[in-house]
C-alpha cells in the first residue's frame, strides 16, 4: 500500500510513524535529515530520505527500497 500524508510541519512525520502499520515504510524528503534532533529521530527510526531535486536519485532509492524489502522480506 502507498500512504501519501500532506503534512504540514517537519514533526507531523515523527506522528505518522506511530500511526502507520507496522510493516510500513516512511519516506521523507532529504531536508529532514539535516534538522538537528529532528533529522537523528528520524533516521533513527528508520526513515527513508530521498533527495526532491534530484528525481534519478530518489527513483534509484526507492527502487533498491523496494528489492530488498521484497528479497529479505523485512518492512
């Protein structure tokens, strides 16, 4: 399944985290990650950064994403 939010602020995906089913992915822009605390939590928690401006990159991530989940069966 795709779960697409429209969050309004960069802590509303710390949020959705908690309310996702467990063998859901999150996806976040790379932005996030260089936020201090904000950007550890979530790589912490296992967020996926994919980089907006860069569209090869983030279709080349989210396609490794996508194999190893369906190769090692993890979420």
């Amino acid at each position: 399944y795709v779960i697409v939010c429209n969050h309004q602020a960069s802590l509303d995906l710390m949020g959705m985290v908690e309310v996702i089913p467990d063998r859901c992915v999150p996806v976040a822009k790379k932005e996030l990650l260089y936020m201090g605390m904000v950007g550890w939590a979530c790589w912490l928690s296992g967020i996926i950064f994919i980089d907006r401006y860069k569209r090869e990159d983030a279709i080349n991530v989210i396609s490794q994403t996508a194999r190893t989940m369906r190769h090692e069966n993890v979420r």
